[in-house]
C-alpha cells in the first residue's frame, strides 16, 4: 500500500547540523507514534528535541475511532497502518539509517505493537536497523477508568453532556466485556497490545518515562512490563517523574524530559555502532 494513504509528517536535517552531531555516520530516524487525540503541533515540539540533534523525523497519530473503536472491538485495523509507515522509510530511501521510536501512551503503543510483530516476522523488514525506544506514559493494561478518562480528555468540551455520557457509557460497557470479562477466552485470538509485547519483546533497548501521579496509565503497570522486558534480557532504563500527569512530563519537566530523550538515543547509537563493528570483525575474520 502507498505510504501516502496514511497522514504523516517527516522533516529532513539540514547537512550541517547532522554532520555536527554524528560525524559522518548515518544520522537516526526517528519515529514519533502520538497518543490518541493527539495534534500535531503538539507531537512536533517533542520532534524538535530529535531535529536539533541532526535526526530525520517522522510523525503519526492514529485516528480516535481507530484506537477507540477498532481495537477496542479487536479489528486489527492500526495492523495496515504500521506497514504503510514502514514503507515510508523506503520511500524516502532511509531504510539504511539507525531507527529510533518515541511512543506516546497506549494509542502509540498499540501501532507501536503491530510495527514489532512486523519487525519480527515480515522478511521485507528484515534488513531495518531499529537501535532502540523512549515509551512516554505506556503501556497500561486492563484499566477501565483510565481509558474513560483518556476518552473523556480526547472528546474534549465541545460535545454535549447526553452525547459525552453516552458514548463513555458504551465505551466503558465495550472495553469491560471484550477486554477484562470475555478476555481471558479470547486472547489467544486477539492478544491486547500490552500482553503482545510483553509475550514476545524486541531485543532492542528502552527507556521508560513516566509518572506516578498518571491517572491514565497505572505507574505498576508499566513497572510490571519493564520487570518482564528485564527477565527476558530486553535492555530497559526508566524514570519517573513523580509528579506530572498522563504525557505531560514534557510539559512539566521541558530540560529534564529532552535530555533524557538525547542521552538515551546518543547511547544507542553509541551501541549500535558497537554493535556494527564487532560484527565486521566477525564476518571479516571468517
């Protein structure tokens, strides 16, 4: 499918800045997966910390209905759309750069799902490079009144109380029946993006940026899944910043949140580049 059915935003460094920052190596990309309702004037503040350092960026929210309703009723819907935004890194010819994922809350983390099992089992993606991820406020599991407070934030003030009541009546009713009653028998059909992940992870490293007054996404969940990510060799650093809501430590803590974001990718490329060369000796001793 063409990569231009889905709306996305990528922005190119100029020579120099990437010459400055990575000195002759490819320069990362960087791929922003927004949380649900998401603008992007928004995400685009979190994909200058990346321009500023020489990345080429990337940027995509999945519509609400889609991370709301299709998924919620288990139609793989965001499986399409994870292939199309890979297909852009060959579009544009970046399929050779080091990759890097920034996701925002669960509605990132479910596109974020699909373009893992990819990754894992389509050969065309074999060849992709990913050096790592920075996970903003996911993933939760099974939490009703998180995600009714998500909807509620997302459907914002100008929709009329009856219709706001209705629609958050029938989510919650939905999400309580498909994913937390009748679970547990359909899973094996449909696994929810939280336990998709955590059942097979991908070996690259992340890092964990969250908050323990989020009251979305419940801090134990995603302490939960980074103990699971560790126990399966999956390198993981985290922080937490204690006081700041649901994708706001950005907002709360702008210095402290960007250089988190930077040191972890330059360590990556620092590992990836590690990486690289030892398996050059490899081949070339053979």
């Amino acid at each position: 499918m063409a990569a231009d059915e889905v709306d996305y935003n990528i922005v190119f460094p100029d020579a120099g800045t990437s010459e400055r920052h990575w000195q002759g190596t490819k320069e990362p990309v960087v791929i922003l997966l927004g949380w649900a309702g998401c603008r992007d004037k928004h995400l685009s503040k979190y994909s200058s910390i990346y321009n500023e350092q020489g990345c080429v960026t990337i940027r995509y929210t999945a519509p609400l209905k889609t991370v709301f309703i299709s998924e919620s009723f288990g139609y793989k819907e965001l499986s399409s759309t994870a292939l199309k935004l890979l297909e852009i890194l060959y579009d544009y010819e970046v399929e050779n750069s080091p990759i890097f994922f920034h996701i925002f809350s669960n509605g990132g983390f479910m596109l974020y799902r699909y373009i893992v099992e990819l990754l894992h089992t389509d050969k065309q993606f074999s060849s992709l490079y990913v050096i790592g991820a920075a996970v903003d406020s996911a993933p939760g599991s099974g939490n009703v009144r998180g995600a009714l407070r998500a909807l509620a934030a997302t459907l914002g003030p100008k929709i009329t109380p009856v219709l706001r009541y209705v629609l958050l009546a029938l989510f919650a009713v939905t999400v309580f029946l498909l994913r937390i009653v009748l679970y547990p028998l359909t899973k094996y059909i449909h696994k929810n993006h939280y336990d998709a992940v955590r059942d097979r992870p991908p070996a690259w490293p992340h890092v964990y940026l969250y908050s323990s007054a989020d009251q979305v996404i419940r801090h134990r969940d995603i302490e939960l899944f980074m103990e699971t990510m560790k126990q399966k060799g999956v390198p993981v650093d985290s922080f937490d910043f204690l006081s700041s809501s649901h994708v706001s430590h950005f907002r709360d803590f702008p210095e402290q949140y960007a250089l988190k974001c930077r040191d972890f990718l330059v360590t990556c490329m620092k590992n990836s580049e590690s990486t690289e060369l030892k398996r050059r000796r490899h081949v070339e001793s053979q």
